[in-house]
C-alpha cells in the first residue's frame, strides 16, 4: 500500500517470469496490479508507478462510469455471452492493461478473462467474437456431423464464419457454411438452420419441395422458421461490430 498526498493507492505485485517489461492491469473493482519481469527492482517499479499515476487515475474512473451508468452497448464490454446454443452463460471480467496487448482466455467456472488497453475496447470486442467463433467451431461441426450421420445428408465441407446477415448457406460446390452468431440461439433454432442447409443438398432451392423435405426432416420446421427473426434480437449488438 502506498499513501500519496492524501490519495492511496493499493496495488499488488506480481513478478512473473514471462514478463519482458513492466505493465499495469487495473479489473473493474478497479485493483491494480503490477506486472513485474524478474530482475526489476523495487526503485524501478516506484518509478514505473509514479510515471502511470494519470493512466491508474483515469482507467480507474472509466471502470467506475462503466459499471454505474446504462452505456448504449455499442461502447461497453458485455458482462456475459449467453450462449444459448449450448445451454451456457460465460462472465466476462475484462482487465485493463497499460500495454498494446490484448489477450482472453477462458478459465474454469465459464469465466473469460479479457485484457486490453482501456482506450481500445473494439480490442476486446474483436477477441470476444473470435472466441465467440471458435466455440461455434467446435459445436456447430459437431452438430452438423451427428445430423449428417442421421440423414444420410453429408456436405463436402463445413465452414464457421462471423456473417453480417445471412445464418447459414449451401453452395453448389457442396460447402455448408454457418454463421457463428447462432451460439446465441436456442438450440431447435440452430437444428433448424442446420437441416436447412443440409436440406439444399437435394434441393438446391427453396421450391414446395424442398419445404416439404424440410418439414419431413424437422416437423415443425414452418413454425420456427417463422419465429427466426424475433430470436434474432438474442445476438448481442456488438457482435455486429
Ligand atoms: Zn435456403
């Protein structure tokens, strides 16, 4: 604990081995903590301090604003990512870092860690998506390959990309790509765009037969299809971004 004309400041200490240079990480109970490489001595980390006081200050009253006022949800971090797909809420705890780096990771207790630099938040955004993305990756080609197996409807390959608009598609060339905001819906949603996809590959169109297919493959298929686009508001706004 440091004291300094009157304001106080705690911060904690810790030396790590991988560190190259010294960095500051401030969460958003706004505790500060000191990332030191070995070999730094105690001069050094006060200096180090002392020449951060405006940025501890300033990250410090953000992390404050961010949680007391309702920012529009464009310009905040989200506080979890429900990922109804898969029946899971992840929390997020975003740390701010006085480097460029910005890092996630996703601990045990479906927490996700990310690091960025406080004036940068697009940074953690863009890492929320990719990890976003990846857990589609590995649920959606799952999901794909069981209901492949099911109906004997096997696509050349699959692809997860992050669309703007579009959940899924099929092309001639036998690609099945899906969109990775469907972790964001209930799961008979995300069954529902899979079977459509799948259902092109005998009906590249979308004529009365095919919706016959479909409905034969998925019996209430018509109805959820018809519902798509209020659970479309279940996509957080900034994996638009
Ligand atoms: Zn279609």
């Amino acid at each position: 604990m440091e004291s300094n004309g009157g304001t106080r400041h705690e911060y904690e200490i810790r030396i790590s081995k991988r560190a190259k240079y010294l960095r500051l990480q401030i969460n958003e109970l706004q505790q500060v903590t000191v990332v030191v490489p070995l070999g730094v001595s105690r001069h050094q980390i006060n200096q180090f301090i002392d020449s951060k006081r405006e940025w501890i200050a300033l990250t410090q009253k953000k992390f404050a604003s961010h949680t007391r006022e309702q920012k529009p949800l464009q310009f905040s971090i989200p506080t979890t990512l429900e990922l109804q797909a898969v029946n899971k809420t992840l929390t997020v705890c975003p740390i701010a870092v006085s480097t460029h780096v910005s890092s996630i990771k996703i601990l045990d207790d479906n927490i996700v860690l990310v690091s960025y630099p406080p004036d940068e938040m697009q940074f953690a955004i863009n890492l929320l998506k990719k990890l976003v993305k990846r857990l589609a990756q590995v649920h959606l080609t799952e999901l794909v390959a069981k209901l492949s197996e099911k109906h004997q409807l096997h696509p050349e390959r699959v692809i997860i990309r992050t669309q703007k608009s579009k959940w899924g598609s099929y092309s001639t060339t036998g690609t099945l790509s899906l969109n990775s905001k469907l972790m964001f819906l209930p799961a008979e949603f995300v069954e529902l765009i899979v079977l459509h996809e799948l259902a092109h590959i005998k009906h590249l169109n979308h004529s009365p037969q095919f919706w016959e297919f479909l409905t034969y493959l998925l019996p209430n298929a018509r109805s959820l299809n018809r519902n798509l686009k209020h659970v479309s508001s279940l996509v957080p706004v900034w994996m638009h971004t």
